[in-house]
C-alpha cells in the first residue's frame, strides 16, 4: 500500500489584502500626496502600487534610472509629462508608461489642473524612498534636488548624469 504524504493543517490560505478608497498609508511630499495601497508586504515584495496626487504646476524628481525595479505609471486623470533622456511625452488619462530598470526618466505635472495616477513598483524597493523623503520634510529640511538624489541612492537609484 502506498501512502501519500499529508499536507500541513496549520498551512493557511494567502491572505487576501482589500485597500478601501480612504485606507492606506498617505505620504505627502509638498504639493504631491500619495496613498500606498500595497508596500509589498502582501505579495512577498514582489509588487508595490501607489496613487498619487500631482497639485498644478508641480516638478518630480530629478531624472534618475534604477538599478533594480520596473517602474510603471498608469494616468486616472489629468496630464502628467514624462522625461525620457531628452524627449517629453505628455500622458494623459487612460496612458500607461512603463520604465523599465536603467531608463532615464522624471515626471512633472505641468498643467493648471491636479494630476492623479497610479504608479507600481516591481519589486517593491522603491516605497521606502518616499517615505524617506516624507521624513526629511518632517525633520523640517527642504526636498532640494540634492537631497532628492541622496536619498535614491539608498535604493539602486542613480541620477540620469548629463540630462534635465
């Protein structure tokens, strides 16, 4: 008689993570607001996604690259201008953009109008650098392009030398 091996009773299911409309973590980044709706610790970090808040009229980051994680970016509504090397392309609602590791880019909303979009991060390294930033401004420093930079380094994120 051959007898199959038992599995684990105590062996749960995945869990199931439901994020509300006014739930998750808000990290606000002067004119920028943004919720974390997943930081990766429902999906082995594979996975991080967040919607943000771009106020009119606001500058991102210096353009930068990194070294580990794609970077997607999906626009709900308004336009948000992406810098990719030396080209814009003005993304509006319904665009997807997606960086792959080692792209130059930064993003801005440069319109008289709030942009919202959705952005993930695969894996989920990335969502430690906001809330890095989140406490410089906290701490009562300015988010100045330097430190801006410092802080990406912490993350396998290198400014895009040479470009705007």
């Amino acid at each position: 008689m051959i007898e199959t091996a038992k599995t684990s009773e105590s062996q749960a299911d995945p869990a199931v993570s439901v994020v509300g409309p006014h739930e998750g973590e808000t990290i606000v980044l002067g004119a920028t607001r943004m919720r974390v709706l997943e930081d990766g610790s429902h999906t082995g970090h594979r996975l991080a996604i967040a919607e943000s808040v771009l106020a009119p009229r606001t500058q991102g980051p210096p353009q930068h690259r990194h070294g580990q994680h794609d970077e997607g970016f999906y626009i709900i509504s308004g336009t948000v201008r992406f810098t990719v090397g030396d080209e814009n392309h003005d993304a509006t609602a319904g665009t997807l953009v997606m960086v792959p590791p080692g792209a130059p880019h930064t993003f801005a909303n440069p319109t008289d109008e709030p942009a919202v979009m959705l952005s993930t991060f695969t894996p989920d390294l990335y969502v430690q650098y906001f809330r890095d930033l989140q406490e410089v401004l906290a701490s009562g420093q300015p988010l100045t392009p330097q430190t801006n930079i410092d802080t990406m380094s912490r993350y396998a994120t290198q400014p895009a030398t040479g470009l705007a």
